[in-house]
C-alpha cells in the first residue's frame, strides 16, 4: 500500500451550517460543543491516538468553499444533505477533479451529519450516487450532537488515504 507520511482532511460541505465545525469540537473534546466557532482552529491529530498510527492533518472550512484547495495525499470529506445529493454530482465531484492532478486521486466521504435529527436512513438514496462515482470512497451518517459515528468517520477518512478502494486505473482512459 502507499506510504503516507500525513494525512490531510479537508472538510467541505454543499450549504454551511450542516455541522463541520461542530464535528471537529466533537471529535477532539469528545463533547459536542454547545457554542461553536466557525471555523475550527487547524490541528493535527498525532500518529499515536490515531488506528492508522499516521498523524492527521484536519482542515475547517467555513462558508462559501470555492477557496478549498486539494492536495496529495488527502481525502475530502463532504456534508451533505437529503436536498443537495444531486450537487455531488453536478458540481463538487467536477470541481474537486478540475483541482487534483491529473493522476492523483482524492477519495471522497459523503458525511451525512445531524442523524439524530432524521427518521429515516438516506443510504437508499445514496447507495447509486456511490456506485456511480469510484471517487466517493464511503458515506456516513453521523450526529456530532449524540458523538455517533464521530471517531468512525475520521477513521474511515484515514482509511480512505491509505488503503484506498478505487480503481488504480481506469480501463477507459487507457488507450
Ligand atoms: P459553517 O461554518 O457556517 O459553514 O457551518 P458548519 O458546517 O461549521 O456548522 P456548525 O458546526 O457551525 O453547526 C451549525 C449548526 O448546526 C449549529 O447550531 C450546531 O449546533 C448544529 N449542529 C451541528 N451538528 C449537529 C448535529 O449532529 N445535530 C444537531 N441536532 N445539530 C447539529
Ligand atoms: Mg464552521
């Protein structure tokens, strides 16, 4: 597998306010912040209190995000919500690939936050959105409120960096 010295985490979402910040907070205090900033102070996670053993870099955004910026060696993670899964597809997946090299790949996270808030799981809705696109490495639902899925989903993000699941090539491009 490829040897990654850092981690990045960018964390970038579709509209503001469905909870990057909060998510951050929940995850370093393990508290789900009853007052939050708007953007979390950048830190970095160190190797030994990660399952990876590799130190995590992670990224706040806040806001409109035409600013966010891609590099090596990092994943992207993407809130979202029930009534803006199509602008995965129409706008952050083209947007993120016009910003990575040309033979880099960044796996995305589909971040589904605020489930404490929602009856009904969204995964019937994002499952084809998943199958379609190779870049979309995983999706979560999660709840900083009730810290479900907080650590798992850095986690994943961790994962998706260094043992990635897409396709090393893609048959179509190879002429
Ligand atoms: P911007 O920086 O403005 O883009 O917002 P953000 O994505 O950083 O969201 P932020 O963490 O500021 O949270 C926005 C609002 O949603 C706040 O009022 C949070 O308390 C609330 N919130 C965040 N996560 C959750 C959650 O899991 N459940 C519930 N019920 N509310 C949440
Ligand atoms: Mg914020």
């Amino acid at each position: 597998h490829k040897s990654v010295s850092r981690n990045d985490l960018r964390l970038a979402d579709l509209k503001p306010r469905l909870g990057k910040t909060s998510l951050i907070m929940s995850l370093v205090s393990e508290e789900f912040p009853d007052d939050v900033p708007l953007r979390a102070e950048e830190i970095t996670i160190p190797a030994d209190v990660t399952p990876e053993r590799v130190p995590t870099h992670i990224v706040d955004y806040s806001g409109n995000n035409s600013n966010v910026t891609v590099h090596h060696n990092s994943a992207g993670l993407l809130g979202i919500d029930m009534f803006s899964l199509t602008q995965v597809t129409s706008h952050w997946i083209p947007l993120i690939n016009d910003r990575t090299d040309k033979d880099s790949r960044v796996p995305l996270i589909l971040v589904g936050n605020k489930s404490d808030l929602v009856e009904h799981s969204s995964m019937e809705t994002i499952l084809p959105i998943m199958n379609q696109y190779s870049d979309i490495e995983t999706c979560v639902e999660c709840s900083a409120k009730n810290l479900k899925n907080i650590s798992e989903l850095f986690y994943y993000a961790q994962k998706a960096v260094l043992h990635p699941t897409g396709p090393l090539y893609c048959p179509e491009e190879k002429e």
